[in-house]
C-alpha cells in the first residue's frame, strides 16, 4: 500500500528543516516539550468536564505484544511473597500481619511507553547533538526519559483517522499523511498547537482484540502508521509527543527503501519530538465519538529510572 | 518516643469500626478510592491554577532506599543496546537508524509506590474478604493494584507536619496523632473530605539529604509516622488514599507490641485506603509553603502489571 | 503410539513398591544418589581411558526450547560492561585495565537441568514425605539441588534406544519400555547397577537440528519416552539418576489418563531418583557409537542457587 | 604490606615475555587450556583414590559477597510455583502431579567463577588480539566462557598458602610470590606442569566465617593474593588456570600505582590463562593437610550462556 517511494534526501532534507538543536539552548534535553508552558497545563486542566478517565496502558504480562526478538520480551512478575506463605506459616515471625510482595522484570519499551530522546541515533548523534559515548552501559547521560518526569502534563488531542475514513481499523501498511491528520482534526473540531500531546488511532488495538491474537505483524511488522508528511503536520504545530497504537508509529513497510523508521529521525532526532507506542486509545475513542469531543487533559509520567531509555507508562486521559 | 502502648484489641476495635467490607458490593476491589467521583475529580481539576507540575518519585536505581532485605533491592537497570553498540558497528544490519533499548528489574515496592489492597493480610483475609488463595504465585487474582489502573486520580492535600510542628523534619519514631492531622489541615487553611488523597509530610527525605546517605533506619528502621489514631481522622473522612515520605507510613517502633504495622491491618485490610510510601514531598512542600496554597490535582496512575501487589509509580502533583 | 492406558492404581501400585522414604533416616535428601559410593566414584574414574570430554549442555541463549509457557523463558542474558564501553572510554576512571561483565536471568530448568528432590509432588508430598510448607517462596528447605551440590559424579551409561532399535531417532510418541533398557544395555555391552547415572538417548535433538527448529512439540508436547515399565529397570537396579534428551523424559501423551508424567511421581517422588532433562546426547551417542564403550566418567555438578529446586547443568561425559 | 613498587614499564615487559597470542593459531579462543591434552585428563582420572568429592563453590544467594557496586548484586532467587501453589489448589488443572518451579537473576562472576579471556582488555585488545568490536551489547563474540564447556577437566594441584607460612589465612595485602607457589609446591610435595589448573589457598574465606561476615574488604577491597613475580611461575609451566579463594587472585592494594590489577593483564590478556576467583577451599585443604595429597582430578564446567564473558560454576575437586 506505500507506493510512494522517497528518497534518503528528501528524508534529510526533513530532518534538517525541522530540527531544533540548540533552540532551546546547548544542555536542553527535553525538546518540544519546552513547549507545555504553564498556561497550556492550565488550558489542559479545563478540559476535564465530565470527570472520566482512561488508563490507555496495555496490561504488562506475559501475553504482551512482545515476540523475544532483539532482548524484547514480555513483562516477567514474580512473587517474593504470596498467599501461599500466608497460609503455610512462613510468616510467623511476624507479629499478626502478613504481606504480598512482587517484582518484574520490564523491558522499557515492550507495551504501552515512551520513547526517550535517547532512544535514536542518526548518524552517530541524538536529539541536540549529544554523542554515543552519551549512552554507555550505564544508561543515558543525556536525554534519558527522567528528563520528562514532571514534563507529560498537557492538552490531549486524538485524531481517530480509523474513524475519520470510516473503517474499524487501518488496513496493514496503509500510510497516514498531513492531509489525514489536518483532515481528521477539522472532522473532530480541534486545533492542534504547540505543546498538545497528539494520539493517533489506527484502530489496529480493536482488530488485534477481534482476532484474539497478536498475530505475526502487530510487534515488529506491517503496519498502518505515519508516512514521512506527517511530520509536516507534527513539526509545524509544534506538538510536544506524538502517540500511536501500533509497535512503532510508521507506516511499515517504510516509503524508503535506504532508511528504517525515517520519521524517528525527522521526529525524534531533528525535532525532538517524544514518541509514544502501542497506546490503547479504544475506550477513548469510543467516548470521543459518544460525545464529539476529542480534546481531554493528558497526563503520561515516565518511570524515573535513572538513565533510561524509554519508559512503560500508564497514560491518563481524563475528560 | 511512641510511649502509649496500644493493646491488640483496640486495633481490632478500629478495624472493626472502620471495616468496609462489601460496603460496594462482594466483588468490590477498589475500597475508598470508590469515594473518588466524577464531580471530585472535576474539583481536582479546578485546582489547576498556576500550571506548575511536581513529580513526587524517588529515582528509581541503585542507589535507592533498599537494603536487599527480604528480597527488596534497589532497581536493577540493564541496557540491550546502547551508544557502544551505535559506535561500534554493531547495528549495522539497520539502515540509517540506530537505536539504545533496556530494561529493569523491579522491586515493585522499592521506593515511591502504591500498596495494593492485596498487599496485606491479617487473620488470613485481605480487603473485601478475601483469602489467601487469592495470590498464588501467579499473582493477586483479587485486590491488584491494577483495580485502580484509571482511578488514581483526584484532590490532592497536603499535610506538612514537619512545617505545622515548626520542624526541618520530624525525628525518628515520633508519631502522628489524629489531631496533629486536623490541626495541620487546619493551619494550611484546607478541608480533607471524601476521595482526597492526602500527603503526609515527615521531612525524612530532606534530612537524609542533608545527611548524604539513607542511613541504618530509612527502609525498614525507627521512622516517626502515622500513630493508630490518625485512623480516626483517615476514615471517619473517607479519604481514598493516605501517603508519607517515610517507607511503612507508620510510627515505629509501633504503638503495639504485639502487632506489627497495625495500621496497615485497619487501613488496607479494613477500610480498604490505598497506601503510598516513599514520597518525594520535599519541592512540593517548599511551593505550598510560599503560595499558601496545599491542595492541588494529584495524577498517580499504577504500573499495569497484571496480579501486581504493588507499583511504583511516579505522582505527579499539578497546581 | 502410548496405546496402553495404566490406571491410577497401577501407578501407585508401583509408587509403594518403590517407595526409599526412610531408607536413609527422615533427614535424608538425597535419594539413590546415596547409592553412588566411594567405590563407585573410583570405578568412575578408571572409565577415563582416552582422555576425551563431551559437554551434554545445550546453549543457554535466547535461542533455547523454552516457550514461556507457565513462566519458563529462555536465558535473558545482559551485559553489565561491554566493549563499547571500553571503546567509548566509559572506563577510563580504571588505570590501564578494562573489563566486560554479564549477567543471566536464567529459568533454572529452562534447558540442561536437573531436577531436583524438591521439583515434584504428589498427594501433598515431596521425596522423603517432606509437606508443602517445606518449598515456600523462599525455595525449599528440603530436597533442594545444593544437597547434592558434591554428589553428581559417578560413572555414566549410555542406552542409545533410537540406535538400538536402527533409527536415527524415536518417533514422537513412542514408548520405552523396561525390555527396551535391557535390549539396549544387553546390545551394548554394559551392566547397569547401583549408583549408575543412565543417560537415554531417543535422538530427537538430533531430529530438532535436521528441522531447524524446536518446532511445536520438543518443549512441552508429545514426545517419546520412558514408559512407565521403565521404572522396574531403573528402580531395581538403585540407579542415582536417569537423565533423557527430552524435555520431560516421560512418553507423551502418558500412558495414564489420569496422571500428569506419572514417572515423576514413582522415580522423583517416591523412589528418590533425581531427574535430568534436555541432555544433549548426540555427540556422545556418535562416538559411543564409534568405539562401542557405552559407559564413562560423568560430572554434573548442579549450580548452588540456595533453596533451588532444579538447576541449569553442564554436565561433562569423560571417556 | 605491598611495599615494592613495580613500573607500568615492568608489567608490560612480562605482559610481551609470556605472550601467547597466535601460538594456537589466529583464531583460538582458549589459550593455555589448550595444554590439557588428552593424557593430561588420564592422568588427572588416576589420581581419584579414594572416591571423594569436594565441591569448592560457595552458596549462590542474598547472603554473597557481593556489595552491589558497579551491578554486581548478590543472586536474586524467586519461586515461580511452589509449595504454597500446591497446597492452595492453585495447580489444579494437573492431573494427581504437583511441582514447584523457579529462576534466578546471576550476575555471572558474583561468587565461586571463572573470568573468560573476554573479561579482561588492555589497550584495546583482549587475548589473541580480539577488539573491542568483538564485545558488543549482544555478549561475547570472541573468547567467551563458553568457549571452554568441555575443557575445564584437568589435573587440579592446592598450593595451600596459608598452611605453608603456618596461619590460619593471610593477612590483607599479604603478597603471594613465586617463591612462594614453588616453596609451597616442595612442602606439598607436588610438581605443577603444563595443563595443571592450580588452586592457591589464602584461606581468607576462613577468616570470614570465623568473623561471621564478609566485612568491608573481601568483596572489591584489600586482599593478600597473587603478587606480579607470580607470573613467572604460572606462565612458566604453562598452567591452564589458577584461581584463589579471594575476589580478584591479586595483591591488593596492587604493587602498581598505575594499573589496577597488572596479573589479570598478564595472565588473561596476554598468556590466555584463565582465572578462578571466590572459589571455597577451605575442607579441600583440611583433607589435603590430613591425607597429605595435594593432587586431584579437578572438573569445572562453565554454563553455557551464550556469549558469556565468565561463568559461575560449582568446581568439583575428586580425590
């Protein structure tokens, strides 16, 4: 379905018109996120009307998306302490109270989550120049997801392009262009400026939830997603994140044959735009098209893991 | 400094009075954070005024609070790929893109967090009702924290008793009463209702900065905390949730010889309150010390690990 | 191919007959390792006549048979410090020397593994009448693996059942019986006694490397392997242990209708015979083949994970 | 008690003079051990005498050494099913069979373990001339641990210290030279040769059981071990490996101010001897002292973790 194919120039040439190195100073690791500004909290908080919210987190478990490949696997919870110590009287030495106790094993980026500034390389250097000894096995030195830790509070906006051409979902590898974006937002009655926090809907969630599996492609395969155009929309407005619910936000296969994930580069690399994945936006979107409104407060804290690279989230729209 | 010793009985009188068991139904799992409605989260929103967030988590590495006792470390941070990785050649295999990836292992509990309702037992029943076979090794089949995945988010207040009682911090083992509650809120000029979520400051976090080191007793030592009798002022006000700056909530030494953590027992196991420990309250106390202002919307969403005791979680305080 | 179907009374028939509970005093945890003498380790040793190892350890990597059902995943192993590390100058805070360091998540009977005393149950019991208190999240304090932490070398016997009936391996499904150990050992030229550690090649790792894949069925599903009538073998000759290159060492589906891999409970259980699984059997099998001496020095000393019921193994076949 | 200062200009002379690299071919991957041939491991089988064996691996749990610096935390041990889940009837869909699972997280060189000859690099080079390049994220292409699964097999030689200089243990930064390895080699009445894998005892791991703690030191801080004129008898004889019953082999603090620990230099990177370290030596040397044998057959094998740049191991000395 993407027929177009474009050019590593003109993904360049991209990358170099909207990139935003510097603009907010040489130590600036936060990107467009400079752009929530106080007021725009505020303009945020004034959308919650009716007092509902909506966790868009997919559950964390081993029946996640993820396949295993390249270290991805699914989230793995332990019990340290259970009901079974309770009743056996492995506890004794307490006095009269018992407990549970947990742990997981989390890959950052395995289900619903941010994509830290750090998370891309073009090149050989990451949003605002900084290098790769800046990301060592240690973590990240510079543009680590804790950048952000009070940051994720702004104005959400959800463009459902599913539901704006008339489908349940996005068909595999079909694209979403500016066009669609523009489009999807005057249908919806928004704006999108600087600073709002944009979530795309596919509907891919929905049809995933229909067939009961994850099926071969939904992590790591053919998807419906942003084309390179979209970043037109994004950058222009000056949007602080940018959130999808498909594994990687592009249309896969890419419109480029000599680049994976071009948009990563334009958005995350050049105009330090956040990126948010495998956002469950069903509930949400069925609500939007209830009561027509497609604007709500959004609040998305990363994990404060120092020098992390990305971070599982539990996004809250509250409307 | 905890000189009133407190009989077993008078715990289970409170617990007693305070239980709240099928109060919303036998499959209830979300105890007083039912309080929370959509008019009081509309209220929280309101109290949107100046657009300034404050993130409430601890950092989550290793050198956090834990001691490795009980199976409690700090987090473990590993990276799948990263800068050396990107310098190195090893990625090669991508076209243009490069990319860092990791992952944690974590305690769920290790610093800021949530206790879910499943966290605790006494007599082998948890909230609700519940027993013991409701967590097996597989997790909390009742009482995860993910019951409260969308609802963690209402009228935040806050108590600064450190403040209220003319202290940097409150020393170890010294005990808040019931009336050291109301007479905090009292002076910050603030009601506590149903479904608020009230932040209790020790000042703890700010005197083990002035140390330079969590020391002997931070996690799991003597802590100056709740005292049993500030049940009184928690539940008969419906509050949704209780939180400190301190690792248990509670005084301690405890108030009981012969019950350890007794609150938790009339709290999470009988009023079902959701507790939170290990809040970084130190900035947001500084800021409501200079506008006056201790309420605020407050945004604490939990971790969605399915059959989860527990989470950290990364508040967000939003004024 | 299991076309007998045994009855539960059959199989617990032959659990009584071979019950050891006791036969070593209550404390005992070791089974018929008891029966690997100084004697026997002696004679062990006097096998080593051409001064050749065989490692019978599959790879523990991402690459493994694990599915992740029921928790079991393969080997998650990450590097610590790495030589990006080195190369970035990440280490340069060392004078001179650089290093790497690694760590594994690793399921303890995620490949090569024994199992131990501790692994199996039945009827609220464990090997030498231990309860179920016994094994709590902590691990076990009976019968865990560290109890033989110096006892798993002896002298090791090949019965290569799919050479001994002209195949290069068993089909899926197909039984062996007692009358196949004997033909096998009978064919090879080795006597089987007390002490003996039996390995029992069935070659379907060998089938696994001509498809190129674990397929659907090496882990967790049908397979061929030790019938219940084995047990009469095994049992009455006072072998330590029996070891397969199967993931169970049962046939698959049982013989039983109404047991689950009944031969854990008549050897783990009751006869106290430790267990090993996923042997890689083919390169010993050739050269065994190769110089017909069936019978070998082996050592297979268990990881001492404190508690552990089973252990990742190397184990080392010495001709 | 390090008193001599040795020059960066001295270790790198040795560093040139026991240089190993090529002598096997440009590809080997195992240095020295390639001097464990065939006869070699005959003859370390005839010296099992009286049917003994001696596991020398310290207890892999919460209480280890390890301090938790740079990652190395002690193992995490967690119970995916266990007694608990058996008693609660939360395995009831098996059928009559009960178990009990579980897994562990093992920094792989947290206790009793060999070092790879990918542990360790300088100037940019580990044994054989292998780059940087040659460690990435994804683990060890070159000189992995795994690289020895089927070689650790030789004749095992306890130069025994401690009991040489008559005391219980050495005291902390107590040098071990030359002299002493070949003095206490003549007392033992033992001759070390090419192949041999040589255990040199401080009996330091005595001195923190009679403590009852690891202390500040035994983990990372000052050591009696291996002094740099040590290298003149290891690398003379071509041993396979040496190992001590202290954290890193070496003296410490080192006899060099300019390089920190010049012996892993030496032996690892450039002779291609690999290094044991933590390894229990304590009832091995009390039955040497009685029987007066300081020869046995020694047996290690590493796990097979792909790309692993050391292993822990269970070594098994059988006398």
């Amino acid at each position: 379905m993407t027929s177009t194919v474009i050019s590593l120039e003109a993904v360049l040439e991209k990358a170099d018109q909207y990139r935003n190195w510097g603009k907010w100073g040489p130590d600036d690791e936060l990107g467009t996120v400079n752009n929530i500004t106080p007021d725009k909290i505020i303009e945020a908080a004034a959308l919650v009307r009716k007092g509902k919210v909506f966790s868009l987190a997919l559950p964390l478990d081993a029946g996640g998306p993820m396949t295993g490949a390249y270290g991805r696997v699914n989230p793995i919870h332990v019990m340290l302490q259970d009901g079974g110590d309770v009743a056996s009287g492995a506890q004794e030495h307490l006095a009269e109270l018992r407990y549970t106790d947990d742990a997981v094993y989390l890959v950052l980026q395995c289900a619903t989550q941010w994509d830290a500034l750090a998370h891309i390389y073009h090149e050989g250097k990451m949003y605002n120049g900084y290098g790769t000894e800046a990301v060592s096995s240690q973590g990240a030195a510079k543009n680590s997801i804790t950048a952000v830790k009070d940051k994720m509070v702004s104005r959400g906006v959800l463009l459902d392009i599913a539901t704006y051409k008339g489908k349940p979902w996005l068909d595999v590898s079909e694209p979403i262009e500016a066009a669609d974006l523009a489009g999807a937002a005057e249908a919806h009655g928004v704006e999108v400026g600087p600073g709002d926090i944009v979530l795309v809907r596919t509907g891919r969630i929905g049809f995933v939830r229909e067939r009961g599996s994850w099926g071969d492609e939904y992590s790591g395969g053919p998807a419906p997603g942003l084309a390179i155009s979209s970043s037109e929309f994004l950058c222009e407005r000056g949007v602080a994140a940018v959130a999808t619910d498909t594994w990687g936000i592009e249309v896969l296969p890419n419109e480029t044959a000599d680049v994976f994930q071009p948009l990563h580069i334009i958005l995350l690399v050049n105009a330090g735009i956040h990126i948010g994945e495998m956002f469950d936006l069903e509930a949400l979107a069925a609500d939007c098209r209830e009561d027509g409104v497609y604007e709500f407060m959004f609040v998305a804290p990363p994990l404060t893991v120092t020098g992390s690279v990305g971070s599982a989230i539990n996004p809250q729209a509250i409307k």
